[in-house]
C-alpha cells in the first residue's frame, strides 16, 4: 500500500518531489523576466488552440467562456429604485486547476 502512496504522489524514495530533467542555475533577474514572458507568450498561444493546457506536476489551465447577457431592468438593491443594467460581452476566463501531487506538497 505504502508503494502505491509514493507513486500516486510522484514522490521519490528519498520524499522529495520528482522534477524530472530541471537543473538549479544561477539567471540574472532580467534573463528570468525575459524566460518568463516567452513561455507565458507560449502558454496563450497553447490555450488560444487547445482550450485546455496541462502542467505537468502543477495543475491545469483551462478556459471556461462565459455567455453573453442581455441588458435588464432590475433594481438598484441600495435604492429600491427600478435601474437599467448593461448588456455585459461574451468573455474567456482562464481557470487554473490544481494537481493532487502539487497540493500534497504543500
């Protein structure tokens, strides 16, 4: 059961977290901002065309569309006075789902 846990987790022997191929290097903080930026700049790109992007031991980026709403006569809840609301614009929201095995680090 025990070796199950630890591969469920993608933990290693040793407790620490699997960060498969990824070195520690000393960057200057504007190559970091500049490497940052591109794979940001990659990571739209990707969810422009896919709707849904994984992270490997992070989570999930996805995009949840919201529909377009009319606009409405309501009332104002302050006032009690009856209130035209605007019509609001179809929107994409970027929604992050986190990973079990990154929650577990924490």
């Amino acid at each position: 059961m025990r070796y199950m846990q630890r591969r469920h987790r993608r933990v290693s022997k040793k407790g620490k977290p699997f960060l498969a191929g990824h070195k520690v290097v000393d960057v200057s903080d504007s190559m970091k901002n500049k490497i940052f930026k591109e794979k940001l700049a990659e990571l739209a790109k990707e969810l422009k065309q896919k709707k849904r992007v994984r992270l490997p031991d992070l989570g999930i980026l996805h995009i949840k569309v919201k529909p377009a709403r009319p606009a409405r006569m309501g009332i104002n809840p302050f006032t009690q006075k009856k209130q035209m609301f605007k019509a609001r614009p179809k929107t994409n929201v970027v929604k992050f789902r986190t990973a079990k095995s990154f929650k577990d680090l924490l």
